[in-house]
C-alpha cells in the first residue's frame, strides 16, 4: 500500500508539472507573409491621394541592370483583384510554365471607379446611376503623365506594358485602346462594360482600325455569359464584346494580335481569374 501511494503521488505530481509546462507562453517564430509592397501617391491631376500595391517578381534586385514588363492592373485593391492576378503573374512565370515572362504588377487601388473609369454619357439614365461619373478623361491622364513616368522611373521597367481592365475597368481599357493606341503594347479586357453611352466607344473612329497602324499590339477580349446590361438602353455585353473584336479584326491588319475568347461557364461575377489565365496561354502561343 505504501509503494502505491508513492507511485500515485509521482505520477500526480508529474501531470501537474506537464499541464503546468503546457501553459507557459510558448514563443511565437511567425513573420508577415509578404506579397509585394504598398506605395501612396499623391496626384496633382487627381488632386488626391492613391494606393498603389506593387508586386515584385523573384529575384528583382534594383542594383541588376535587367529590367522587366509591366502588368498595370485596374480594380488594383488588395481586396479587389490585385492579390489573384500577382498570384498568377508568378505561376506564369515558373520555369515548367512559362506563360509569363518574369513581370512586374502595378494595382492601382480604387477611390471610385465609376468616375474614374467612365466617360461623360449622354443618356440620363447613365448619370441618375452613377451621380459621379464621366472624369475617364482625368484618370487617363494620371496613369500618362504620373503613374507610368514614375514607376518606370524607380522600377526596373522595360518598354512593355500590359492594361487588365474588367466591367468598367474593360470599359476604360477599351477607351484608353482606341484613344491612346501607343500607350500599352498588351490589353486585356474582360467583359467590358461597352453599354455606357448607349454603346458609343463602337462607333468611336479609331487610328487602330487603320491599315498604316503598326505597333505590335497584343488585344485579348473575354467575356462570359453576361445576359442584358445594367442599363435602360437594351445592350447584351456578349454581343458588344464581340463587335469590338470584329471592328479590331476587320482590317485584317497584321500589327494586331487579336484574341477574342467567349467562357460561357463564367458570368459577371466569377470570369476575371480564368480570363486573365486564358490571356496569358493565348499571348505565349502567338
């Protein structure tokens, strides 16, 4: 009796020493995953601020003297899609891919995206939506004459650049195509927003459509099934979509590179990610 006594007093003894360790602060060896890095500038133009969210692929090192393509991302919000499109710049660039050359991204982060990506309309119903749209005019500027000069001015950036725009921002990339045809070598628009103006970007009398246009441009549209934009005016963004692909395609000229991709599986909501990879597969093929 006294040896088991003893023996349950040690094992007692044992377990409130182990549930004691157990309790004691145990040290944390975690660290920030860190994706890229988050830069605010200030926009004379914009008259404001802006978040800018950078991703840096492996290996950039800003003493090297290679320099890298730029992918300049509208919706550029850490919670918009800033974080899925780094994520699959740098699949695309692993070496048993090779999709995507080694890249830089620049998200520029949303204020309010239906002043900045749109263009004034002139029907009512556009404007009673969307009290502050119209300044398209303004935030084109700011990515000319601002955000490009100074990325490319502290980045190891070379001469190409990539637009992804979606919705509005596909809207606004079409604007800046047609508009400013020189200004990027690659775009990719996804289920473009060409209802605005009751559709008036399509009739817009462009330098790309000409035959003497040769820059390189690599043009990728994609667009699921969208159904009936959000619009008085009936508009069905598969249609407008394809109509711009067409009007690109039309002078069969050979500077253009031009993908048009429908993804029926996909609608509004759930197309960018597979759109975005499905442009990068299609411009590593040319």
């Amino acid at each position: 009796m006294k040896f088991l006594f003893i023996s349950l007093t040690l094992l007692l003894s044992t377990s409130v020493v182990w549930a004691y360790t157990n309790e004691l602060p145990v040290k944390d060896t975690s660290k920030p995953f860190v994706l890229g890095r988050v830069e605010n500038m200030y926009s004379k133009i914009l008259e404001e601020d802006r978040i800018i969210n950078i991703y840096l692929p492996d290996g950039y090192n800003p003493a090297d003297t290679v320099r890298y393509p730029v992918i300049y991302l509208l919706d550029g919000s850490a919670d918009e899609d800033f974080i899925h499109i780094a994520g699959l710049v740098q699949f695309g660039s692993f070496e048993w891919v090779k999709q995507v050359p080694k890249s830089i991204v620049i998200g520029i982060a949303n204020i309010d995206r239906r002043r900045d990506y749109t263009f004034p309309s002139s029907i009512p119903g556009d404007k009673t939506a969307n009290p502050t749209s119209g300044h398209s005019d303004a935030f084109i500027r700011f990515l000319e004459s601002e955000l490009l000069p100074q990325a490319e001015k502290k980045y190891k950036i070379s001469g190409h650049r990539t637009l992804i725009g979606e919705s509005l921002g596909g809207l606004l990339a079409t604007e800046i195509l047609l508009k400013k045809t020189t200004l990027f070598n690659k775009y990719i628009i996804v289920s473009p927003s060409l209802w605005w103006d009751n559709g008036s970007l399509l009739t817009l009398n462009s330098a790309i459509y000409s035959a003497s246009f040769n820059r390189p441009t690599d043009i990728y549209i994609g667009v699921g099934k969208e159904g009936l934009a959000p619009t008085a005016v009936p508009h069905v963004m598969e249609v407008d979509a394809n109509v711009l692909a067409d009007k690109l395609s039309a002078g069969k000229n050979k500077s253009l590179n031009i993908k048009f991709d429908y993804l029926p599986a996909e609608n509004h909501g759930t197309i960018m990610h597979h759109a975005v990879l499905n442009a990068f597969r299609l411009f590593s093929k040319k």
